[in-house]
C-alpha cells in the first residue's frame, strides 16, 4: 500500500514511474520516477503538499550518475601481446559500460553478456570505459607490456550508450540483477566468478557516514555468495585553491618539495569536499585509491607540459583521489593502486591559483585498448583516475590467484569460492605499506601536533593512503628472503583457532632489519537499519612486542583501533637487533571471532590469513621455511 500511495502521489503531480525495485537483505525499497520540474522547486523547496511531504517517502534523490573516464591522445595499434591460451572458466567479472569486444587486443579474453540489452544503443566509437577498464585488467598498463590473464573476463555491461547508466532502471536493482544472473539460480551464467571488478561511482552520493544502498547490496551479495567486490573510491575533479603561490610561474617554478607541500596543504583544506562516492564505503569490499605511478617513457613525460605534475618525486594519492575514511570510521582507502602521475590544470586568480586535476595524456597516463576512431582500429590511447587503478586492482588479484594455482595446484582450486575470494582479500592488501616520504609529509604539515596525537596524525595519513601502496609484481613472487604463510576457515560464534607459524633459524642471531606481519580478513553478515551494521568482528590475537623475534609493533600503519572497524585487520611488526631463535622455534596467533556486536549471527563467517616473516637479504629463509612444512594431503574448510 505504500508504494501504491507514492506512485498515486507522483501521477498527481504529473509525474509518471519509471522503475521500481524492493531487496528486503539490505532493507532497500525504492522507486525511480520522472516528475515536473515545478514539483522538484516544490520539493526543494519543502513546500506544504509537495511528496517531500508524503509519509512513506524517507528520501528524494537523483537519479545515479556516474563517474566519467577519457582516453586521450589516441594512437594507431601497436603489436599485440603473444598469442596464449585463453580458459573460459571466468574467475573474474567486469560490470562496467559496453566494451568494444573485437578489439584486437580484447576479442579472444572477454566473454560478454548483454543481460539488459544494452549493447546495440551504445555507439562503438563512445565505448571507451568499458574498453579500458577491461584492457588493463588482461593485459595491464600498455605502456609496461606484460602477459594477458590466462582466463577470459566475463562481461556483464551495466552502461549504455554515451557511457552512462540507463535512465530507465534503479542502477542498484542494475548491479543486483547482474550478480544474481552471473552467480545465482539453477543456471548462473558465470559459476566460477569470485572477483567483481566495480570501477563505477555516483558522483551524485558522495558518502557522508550514511551507508548508500548500493554499498549495502555489495556488503550482502559479497557474504552471500563468496564474491570479493573491487570498488573504486571515486574521482574528486573539481577546482582547489593553492594558497601557498600567487602565480601559475612561483607554482610551476616552485622545488619539487615545496610544490608538493603546497598541494598537500591545499588539499588537506578541502577534506570535507573530498569524501569517497557511492559505493566504495562497501563494508565488505576493498576499495582502490589512485597512486601517482605509471609507466610513461622519459621520452613520452617530456610532452607533458601545458599542465603541472604536482608530485614530481613524491610516491602518493593522486589529487583526485577520493579520501577516507569509511563507515564507522574504517580504513578507506584499503590500497592505492596506479593510477598514471596526474597533472594539474593551473588558473591565475587575484587571491592566487586555483589548480583542477587534468585528464590524462600520453605523457601522463596508463595507455589502454580504445574504440576506432577515423582512420585508426584497434588502436590505443591513455587514461586515469580511480576507476583505472582498481582494474589494476582487479588483474593483481587475479594474477595472486593464479600464483596459488601454479603452487598448489588442485589442492587450491578445490578449495570454496568463498575461501578463495577471502584469501585474495588478505594477499591484496597483506603487502601494503604507507608511503615512507609521503606519510612523514602529511604528519608533518597536517599533524595535530604535540604529545598523544599519533593516532589522531595516524588517521590523517590513512585518509589518504589507506593500508599503503605495493609493487604489484613483488606481491606475486616468491621471493627467497621472505616467506608467506596462509590459510582459510570458517568460525563460528565467539570461536577461535590458533594459527601456528614456523620460524626459520636464520633469522636468528643476526642484527639486521627484519620483519613480520600478518593479515587477516572476513566476510561478514550485514544488518541493514542497525547501528551494529557489521555483524561480525574478528581480530588477530598476539603479544604486540615479539621479543622472541626482537620486533615491535611497527610505527607506520593505522592503530589498532582504526584498523578493528573493518573487515580487514593487518598487524606489522619489525626491528634490527638480533633475534634468539632456538630450533624448531614457532609463534602462534590466534583468530578470534568477536562477540558479535548486535544481533547474534548463527552462521559460520569465513575469513582468510596471510603471514609474512621477511630478512631482506637473507637467501636462505624461504627455503628453510620451506622444509620445515611437511607434505599433506589436500583439505576442504568446513562449518
């Protein structure tokens, strides 16, 4: 009877309905409708009478929209990468705008679905972000050439014509009819997808500490069926003042270091107008923020010109790079991931500059497959931002699960979904570092300063980077300083398990740098309405000095209680004095399930662990590591 009284209320206004859409999971019920512009003015205005006023309605919104990408700079094909066998048993899922399937360097890894129909509207020439979040994730970043994925992308277009969400559907509704036609029924289109690659946001829902419905269907879908959703935290692109240079001549002309204090500064000043888009606040999912990295040529960097590269030897977040943090205060973002060296447009002013982030050029960029243009097919051009750091994201993830199927053969692969997708989730962020240069910049210039603010100087630094940034290629290999444990399971209510970890008698009586870290992620039920909106809590349980490795709990990374508000919780410990390591030495850390925060939840959450011991230089720790761990025969995780 609701709905019926608000559709009845917009027909009398001379509205009509467009769509409409109810989940009970994430309690979202909703109704997309087209009115007169008189009853919007009426609505902003709280007019008595206008459906502001109508007693069901707890929101009027806009319709969703999302961010745009360019690729610029075009250039006719380059040779494509060797041929390889391509599996069609997708891992890996791309919901994104129509991508332009034959492209020579795309045609033999998507497998494209056009559940809603929207590929024959969608002009080939204006598929560019679906074209190029697909290109990186196979193939990476065009200008560092790099193998394709082993498996073929299932595609599931979620964009129209022009780039844009269909202006007849709910694009939550969008998102919740593509997962369960990929993953659920009898017959689900791609069965073996646990990796979602979401490089989408609604520039019109910047998240504000209310959870967006969006951000509750991921947290749900993510539990409900094992999928580790990647979500892009969103590009901020509009103008900031630098107040530090009166000219676009004392900025471009500035020192490297004082530049780059100029624009930290500046940013730091506009924080509030910064926040992540919907969904990227996803509980459940990881969410990728834009690293100023890429592979551009010394050559192809000398074009960059007309604009100002802001952070020309700093490692950092990109300008437009959305900042945390999350709901309920969490780490946002989780990782940044390349996302080309963003240029600043500069514009003189009589208060001094304003400076805008530039789009991406060849000079400046992550070159990527790119619809034909006259004169040129299959050929390539370049693009930035968020959107394309989490496609690179996406394709780290699947390169880790291919480095555990390459080690462990079917011993992996007969492991759950859900299991696997959770383990991904630890590896992907289990690397990652706060930029050393860039967070002492941001402590220093933003503190709060004076005695007992470091966790106050810590939240600063991760509103920025998160967990960290990491070589995507380093965390893949194996390396023989460093080994890295892992494992998966399930717990249930107020449970723990203890995890032990064998110490390799090398690191022993050697005073040199050494670390150790662990990573611990889950899955958890969500309750939608409830201020414990998390249902599960986990955490990592160990002495926060290891004397018996002589290392401390590490200085450079979120405290405990930042890190215990999401669904990721990550310890470092390191030092440099000499360890005591006596033979057949071990170290156990136990995973423990919270007492559930709300409502208790029956069922068992599934988590995933990684652990590192690291001595850089030390050539014989991973083979030592490696005979102590015997043989055994394979495993399922059980309830």
């Amino acid at each position: 009877m609701s709905e019926a009284s608000v559709s009845n209320a917009i027909a009398q206004v001379g509205g009509r309905v467009i769509h409409r859409a109810r989940i009970e999971d994430i309690a979202y019920h909703a109704i997309l409708a087209e009115i007169p512009v008189a009853s919007v003015r009426n609505v902003i205005a709280r007019q008595p009478g206008s459906l502001a006023g109508i007693e069901p309605i707890m929101h009027i919104r806009p319709q969703s929209l999302v961010t745009g990408i360019e690729a610029n700079d075009g250039l006719p094909p380059s040779a494509p990468a060797a041929e390889v066998q391509v599996s069609p048993a997708s891992i890996l899922a791309l919901l994104d705008g129509v991508p332009v399937a034959g492209h020579p360097l795309l045609r033999r890894h998507l497998n494209v679905e056009d559940h809603f129909g929207l590929e024959p509207d969608a002009l080939v020439a204006q598929r560019v972000h679906g074209s190029a979040m697909a290109s990186l994730i196979v193939h990476g970043d065009r200008n560092r050439p790099e193998p394709p994925l082993p498996r073929q992308i299932h595609c599931i277009p979620v964009m129209g014509n022009n780039d844009r969400f269909p202006s007849d559907r709910l694009i939550v509704d969008l998102i919740y009819q593509a997962v369960l036609q990929m993953r659920g029924g009898a017959q689900p289109s791609a069965p073996w997808v646990i990796i979602v690659n979401i490089s989408l946001g609604n520039v019109r829902r910047p998240f504000h500490g209310q959870l967006s419905p969006w951000a509750r269907l991921l947290d749900r879908l993510a539990y409900r069926f094992g999928i580790l959703f990647l979500v892009s935290a969103g590009n901020v692109t509009s103008s900031f003042p630098i107040q530090a240079f009166d000219t676009r001549a004392a900025f471009e002309d500035a020192a490297h270091g004082v530049r780059a204090e100029g624009v930290v500064n500046a940013i730091a000043a506009v924080i509030p107008d910064r926040r992540l888009l919907s969904p990227s606040e996803t509980v459940n999912g990881l969410t990728i923020g834009g690293r100023n990295l890429d592979w551009v040529s010394q050559a192809d960097r000398a074009s960059a010109r007309t604009n100002v590269n802001p952070f020309t030897e700093l490692d950092t977040a990109n300008p437009s790079s959305a900042l945390g943090p999350g709901f309920a205060d969490s780490v946002k973002p989780d990782i940044l991931m390349p996302a080309a060296r963003e240029h600043l447009r500069v514009i003189g002013s009589a208060d001094g500059i304003i400076v805008s982030p530039a789009g991406a050029a060849r000079g400046a960029g992550l070159k990527v497959a790119a619809p034909p243009r006259p004169g040129i097919e299959g050929g390539e051009a370049f693009t930035n931002g968020t959107s394309a750091a989490t496609a690179l994201a996406s394709r780290t993830a699947h390169r880790i699960h291919d480095a555990l199927e390459t080690a462990y053969g079917q011993e992996f692969l007969e492991l759950p979904g859900t299991a696997r997708a959770v383990l991904i989730k630890a590896l992907l962020v289990h690397p990652a570092r706060w930029p050393e240069h860039a967070a002492a910049l941001v402590k220093r210039l933003i503190g709060p300063f004076g005695q007992g603010q470091a966790s106050r100087q810590k939240d600063n630094i991760r509103r920025f980077f998160g967990y960290g940034v990491y070589d995507a290629d380093d965390a893949v290999a194996c390396a023989s300083d460093r080994a890295t444990f892992w494992c998966v399971g399930e717990l249930g209510r107020e449970r723990s398990v203890d995890v032990v970890v064998p110490v390799p008698s090398v690191l022993g009586g050697q005073a040199r740098p050494h670390s150790f870290c662990a990573t611990l992620a889950w899955f958890t039920p969500v309750l939608p309405g409830r201020k414990s909106y998390r249902g599960v809590k986990m955490k990592i349980l160990a002495q926060d000095d290891l004397d018996e490795l002589a290392v401390k709990g590490h200085g450079s990374q979120p405290d405990l209680n930042q890190t215990n508000r999401g669904t990721v919780f990550t310890r470092q410990w390191s030092g440099d004095r000499a360890a005591v390591v006596a033979e057949g030495m071990t170290i156990t850390l136990k995973i423990q399930r919270e007492p559930d925060p709300g409502t208790p939840v029956d069922e068992t959450v599934p988590f995933g662990l990684a652990v590192s011991l690291e001595m850089p230089g030390e050539l014989r720790l991973y083979d030592q590591v490696r005979a102590r761990l015997q043989p055994r025969a394979p495993q399922r995780a059980t309830p």
